[in-house]
C-alpha cells in the first residue's frame, strides 16, 4: 500500500469559471486558496474544513454576510444552496483580481 501524496498548494491555487456568473476567476497570488468570484463572491462547496477540498456536495454557495476573525480580518460567509452548509473565507484584497469592495460592504454582518 503506498502512502496518499501530499498536495502540492501551487498545484490546486488555480483559476476556474464561476459556478454563478461564468466569469473567469484567477488564481489567488497571495498564498492563500481563492475560493470564491471576485465579481459576484459567489463559491463552490468543495471543502469541509477550509482546504481540504474533501466535500462530494459541490453545488453553489452564497455570499449571505460578513463577520470579523482575529487575525484573519473580514470574511465572507457562504451557505451551500444545497445542504445549507455555512464557511467563512478571507476577502481577497490583493492581486490581479481583489474582491469587489462595495459588494463586500452591501453584506449584513452576521
């Protein structure tokens, strides 16, 4: 039996069309997952625990709010249109393509 091999973060930092506007979504540059659209912070359920990509659901998740994490700053909080599952993700502010600022702040804070 041979050992699972690790995953390689550079390799699953890529690129993808969003699930909710079919907009082209880069890769995040700043060393962190991007999991979300940028346009419309529209995600996918693919993870149980941030990163795992260990979720069969794979269906849209929403954007329905914000909340503030020490040390992680503002996060986006998704609910799976699916199985209602709920995850919070770090705002992407940097890069070729940060979030969209006033969509970010017409979420309620939950």
């Amino acid at each position: 039996m041979t050992a699972p091999r690790a995953r390689s973060r550079r390799a699953e930092n890529t690129g993808f069309p969003c699930v909710h506007c079919a907009a082209p979504v880069p890769a995040n540059t700043d060393g962190h997952y991007r999991n979300h659209c940028p346009y419309c912070l529209w995600s996918l359920h693919v993870d149980e625990l941030p990163g795992d990509r260990a979720s069969g659901c794979r269906q849209p998740m929403e954007p329905i709010g914000l909340v503030e994490k020490s040390g992680k700053g503002w996060q986006v909080v998704h609910r799976c249109t699916a199985c209602g599952h709920r995850q919070p993700n770090r705002l992407v502010r940097d890069g070729d393509a940060p979030d969209d600022l006033d969509l970010v702040l017409s979420l309620p804070w939950l």
